[in-house]
C-alpha cells in the first residue's frame, strides 16, 4: 500500500508536471526532509545533483512556457509521450532495489505510466477548454498553470511521507479527470462543428 501510494502520487503529479514532480521530490530527499520507504530506496536517485540541475533547469523552462498560450499547447503535446515515460522512468528507479517479482513490477509500471498519461491528458483538456472559452484572455490558463505548479510540487513529496493520504487523492483526482475529459472532448467537439 505505501509503495502503490506513492508510486502513484509520483505518477499522478509526473503526468501535470514532471520536472517539478523530479526537482521537488530529490531536492526535499537531497535535504533530509524526506526519506524514501526501504522498498523504495531506489528514489534516492533523484537526490543526486546532476538530476536536480537538469530537472531544475527543465522546470524552469515549463514554468515559462506553460504560461504562454501558444507555446503551452506545443508543450503539452510533446509531453503526452514524454511525461508517461517520466513516470514509468521514477517507478523503474524506485523499485530497483526492491524485492518485486517482474510480474508485479510490470503491472505497477503500467499504472504509472496509465496514471501519468490520464493526467495529462487531464490538465491538456482544461487547458484547451479554457482556450476556446476565451480563459487566456481573463488569465484562467495562467492561473491553471499555477495551481499545476504548487500541486506537483507539493505533492510529489508528499506521496513519500503521507502515501495512504496521496493514494486517496489521487484517485480522486483520477476519477475526476475520468468524469471531466470525455466532457472537454464533447465541448472541443461542438466548438468544431459550430
């Protein structure tokens, strides 16, 4: 449970932004505010400086281009492959020193990579939406964008030290995003046909 917990808040918050998600989990792990579960030693990795300086520098650059209508649309569409790969990348680093059977390991792998890809899916969605709803224009993508931010950033850490709370939560946030999508489709759908 702890390990599905976290792994899956990882994933969660890698599928909305995983440069944050990486800086904001090895920083607080390079820190000793955190410490991974036994099972999971394997996240000590994202402590390690070079992954922090590149993931740094990567968050910074999505932090910009997320706040840039056009930009943020272009940057979203090369993350729908890249974030799901970040996730199954985070679990693969985090489970090599456990004791799983390839079995388990796999399947574990394809709910990450299945929960990253529904995020994003997710937060692209709303961003579209708000787009052809004219929220760019009253700042509702910016404002998105942020909540994006302190989300992955919070959480992501979080997912280590409180993952039965995280596990809650993101289910949460997966089962909205399963409600919300379809919708957003329905909505882009009519905006095309009018």
């Amino acid at each position: 449970m702890v390990a599905l917990g976290t792994l899956l808040g990882l994933a969660v918050t890698a599928g909305l932004n995983l440069y944050a998600t990486v800086f904001a989990t090895g920083l607080a792990i390079r820190l000793g505010w955190i410490e991974p579960a036994p099972a999971l030693d394997g996240l000590a990795v994202l402590a390690d400086m070079r992954i922090l300086v590149v993931s740094g520098v990567l968050y910074a650059i999505e932090f910009v281009a997320d706040k840039i209508p056009i930009v943020e649309h272009a940057w979203d569409f090369i993350h729908t492959l890249v974030r799901p790969l970040g996730a199954v990348w985070i679990g693969l680093m985090a489970t090599s020193q456990a004791s799983m059977s390839p079995a388990a390991e796999v399947m574990l792998l394809l709910v990450m990579g299945a929960a990253a890809l529904t995020a994003h899916l997710g937060k692209a969605g709303t961003r579209l939406v708000s787009a052809g709803t004219g929220g760019h224009v009253v700042g509702a993508g910016f404002g998105l964008s942020i909540l994006e931010d302190v989300f992955s950033l919070a959480i992501a850490p979080l997912a280590i030290t409180h993952p039965r709370a995280v596990l809650i939560a993101s289910l949460g946030v997966l089962a909205a995003i399963a409600v919300l999508v379809p919708l957003g489709f329905r909505y882009v759908r009519s905006l095309f046909r009018a």
